[in-house]
C-alpha cells in the first residue's frame, strides 16, 4: 500500500468502528427494561388466560340463593341438644328476660340440661316449658305448630333425616327470651345422628324440592389440605391489597360522618369523639404503610360444581400488639394452565395452583373504628367460622353454616355460597354474649 494511503484507509477503519459503536449504544438503549421477548410473551398468555377465566366465570350463571330456597319455607338454625334431640328457635328477641311484667305469663317449667352440654356457641342448653295458658300470647308459628308434627334436619351435604316436634319451649339467649322447639329424632335415624360429628344443623317445616339436573354432593372441607408457599404467598398480597382498599372506604366514611350534625350532637362534653376518630386516622395510616403484623388462618372447602378449593381466609392485622383490622376473604385457587389442578392427596410442593381474591367483610373493622361495644373481638382469629355445610337441593353450591361474633352479640347464619360473596338466606339466630347480670340497670 502507498504511503499516501495509509491515512484515508486508517480514517476509514476508524470511522467504520466508530459507527459500529455508536450502532451497539443505540441496541442497548432500545433494549427493552421489561425482560426478553420470550418473559413478555410468557405474561402476555397469561394475561389471556385470566381474561378468558374471567369471560368464563361471568357467562355462569349466578345462582341468588333467595328464588332457590323460597319455596321451601324458613329455615331456622337447630343445635344438637343431646344424644336423641335438636332444639332451635323460630323467634327471637319476644320480650326482655328480666322483664317486670312478663307477657308471657303462667308458671314456666325447667327443663333438665344435659348431662353433657354441647352446641356451646348457640348457648340453648337452658330451656323452659311455657304454662299452656300462655300459648295464646306466643307468636303464629308457635302457635300453628303441633307436637308430634315432622320437621326436616339437614345433618350434612348429604344427609337428611325427621325431626318431630316434642314441646315448644323459652330460651333465655342473653338479656332476651326467645321462642322455639325442642324435637326428637326417630328411633331408627339415632345411630345415625349420634354418629354425626357436627353440633350445628339447618331444619326446615318442609323439605327442599331438588334441583332440574341434581348433581352428586362431593361438598365437604377439604381436612388434609395445605396451602403451598406460592399460594400464602399470594394470599398474602391480596389480603394486604384488599385491606388497603377498604381502610381508604372506612376513613372516608368516618370523616364524613365526623362533620355531620348527628356526630357532633353526640360528642362527649370531654370532646373526645374527634380524638379518637384521629387516633384511627393515625392507625391506618400505619397500616397503610405496612406496619401491622398480619396474622392468618386459611380453610379449604369443595362448595361449587366445578370441584375447585374455595379458600376460606380469616385475616388479623395487629398494631402494638392489638388487633386493629378483621378481614375474611374468600378465594379460589384456580389450576395453572399447564398442570391440572391436583387433590388434597398430593404434597403441596406438588401443586402449582393460583390463589384469586373472590370476596371479602371487613365488618367488624368498622365495628372497632364506630366505638361499638366489641369486647375480646379480635383476640384469637375465630370471629367467624364456618360450622356446617349443606346442599339441600342437591345443584353443586352449598349452604353454610357460619358462626359470627360481632362483639356484644354472636350470630349463626344460614347462607348460600357464591363467588360474588355469601348471601343470607334467612334471618340469623343471634344470641347476646354480655352476661345476664350486665342486664339489669343497677
């Protein structure tokens, strides 16, 4: 090569390399920050998947629990009273229980309490037999109702057995009374309820009429189910969501309430209506940060034609060691796309399912902001339980049974089970938890 060259071809070469690297820049600033292509195609079919999920779980229908079961007539909660007897109210709250003036009138008589008490949390152990002359003074359905006639018992999701009625009788259910009936079971049905786990039932004047197309009753909790560390780990952040979510709707709704006429009427001649609605702002706004220690329990149960774990989730957030947030939820852990959803049989490492956030209640959080009366609420997570499950019609969607305490009260209710949220069918049984002598004025 010419000497004279050497310069143009070394210009050349070096302008070559300098577009090559201003080339590779420009690559590494297009490179996008979201991962590889095969990372967003990976997220882009999962978010398919879900949309697909959810147009699936919209075009099912919904069922309402109220236009299933009206036909059927109430259903009232029954609790086991002994070996061979239910006993369940049908009204509640008739009169107080330390009324000067009884309505009811006449001489009641005690009846024995079992030698063993059960069904502790309906509190019905103490029955008494109303004088016939007070008959006319008790509500129609009591009235109406014979010794002798046949009632139906829903023991559990596939078990339904006769009731007859024995006497009516009066429940002291805290600082009120309540009506009801104490009813045998047949001879021939009590091996079969004596062997019956459960203290809780559901009991109807007549039986549910079945579904158009009944299906075979797999519904039932789920014993030997337990959740893997991807599924808590989901769970986890759900709830936390969730929890945020409903603290901005309680705050603004206690702020609003705070500035109107009605609260400011109500506010103590100490002023310290306003102080304590700021002590909550101040709690949750630590919470909202992520400052409250989470603690929970989870439940799996079969309640739905599709077979699939519905996880029931109670939720308690602590600050300084005190509960300052009750949530329960309810989630569906659906099969990944890949592997099918595998049986409580299989080790949980085994099983790669996905927890989705179908409902919550955060009512008793509300509770504890309005200052109602809560008592130990929130000390242990058992604020509400699930106590019997059922399918009276026999269409795949169960009943609950579930076990409420709501501070200065507990209540079981009978409700029907859908992923929109559970949905009372009758009304509760509610039993004050103060005891007796917090009833009289002193």
């Amino acid at each position: 090569m010419r000497r004279k060259n050497r310069k143009w071809v070394a210009t050349a070469v070096a302008l070559y390399l300098f577009v090559m690297w201003s080339a590779w820049r420009w690559g590494v600033a297009q490179r996008p920050t979201d991962g590889s292509i095969f990372d967003r195609i990976e997220r882009e079919a999962k978010r398919k998947n879900a949309e697909e999920r959810a147009k699936e779980a919209a075009a099912q229908p919904k069922p309402t629990g109220e236009s299933r079961l009206a036909a059927a007539g109430p259903a009232f909660v029954a609790a086991r009273y002994d070996a061979t007897h239910v006993v369940f109210v049908v009204a509640a709250e008739t009169e107080s229980r330390f009324a000067a003036s009884p309505q009811f009138g006449g001489a009641p008589t005690k009846i024995p309490a079992p030698a063993k008490p059960s069904a502790s949390l309906a509190g019905l152990q103490e029955l008494w037999e109303p004088d016939s002359h007070s008959l006319h003074f008790f509500p129609e359905i009591v009235q109406k109702t014979q010794p002798g006639d046949q009632w139906t018992l829903n023991v559990s999701p596939d078990s339904t057995i006769p009731v007859v009625i024995e006497r009516a009788v009066i429940a002291p259910t805290g600082c009120s009374l309540a009506l009801g009936f104490l009813a045998s079971v047949p001879p021939d049905q009590q091996a079969a309820f004596a062997a019956a786990s459960l203290e809780y039932f559901a009991v109807r004047r007549q039986p549910v009429g079945a579904a158009e197309t009944p299906v075979t009753s797999h519904i039932s909790e789920l014993a030997g189910w337990k959740a893997s560390p991807g599924t808590t780990q989901q769970i986890e952040q759900q709830l936390t969501e969730r929890m945020r979510q409903e603290l901005a709707k309680i705050d603004a709704r206690l702020v609003a309430n705070a500035a109107s006429p009605g609260a400011a009427a109500g506010e103590s001649p100490m002023g310290r209506a306003r102080p304590r609605l700021k002590e909550w702002i101040h709690a949750d706004q630590g919470l909202t940060r992520g400052e409250g220690v989470l603690d929970y329990d989870i439940r799996a149960f079969r309640l739905t034609p599709d077979e699939a774990p519905r996880l029931f989730v109670r939720a308690r957030w602590k600050l300084a060691d005190a509960p300052v947030f009750l949530m329960t939820a309810w989630f569906k852990e659906e099969a990944s796309k890949a592997e099918p959803l595998k049986t409580a049989s299989f080790p949980p490492e085994s099983r790669r399912g996905e927890a989705v956030l179908l409902s919550s209640d955060s009512s008793w959080s509300s509770a504890l902001r309005e200052g109602e009366p809560t008592g130990a609420l929130g000390g242990r997570l058992d604020f509400q339980t699930v106590v019997n499950e059922f399918d009276a019609d026999h269409d795949g969607w169960a009943e609950l049974l579930v076990h409420s305490d709501e501070g200065a009260s507990t209540t079981i209710t009978l409700y029907l089970y859908t992923d929109l949220g559970l949905v009372s069918l009758k009304t509760p049984f509610r039993r004050d938890a103060q005891a007796p002598e917090s009833c009289v004025d002193p």
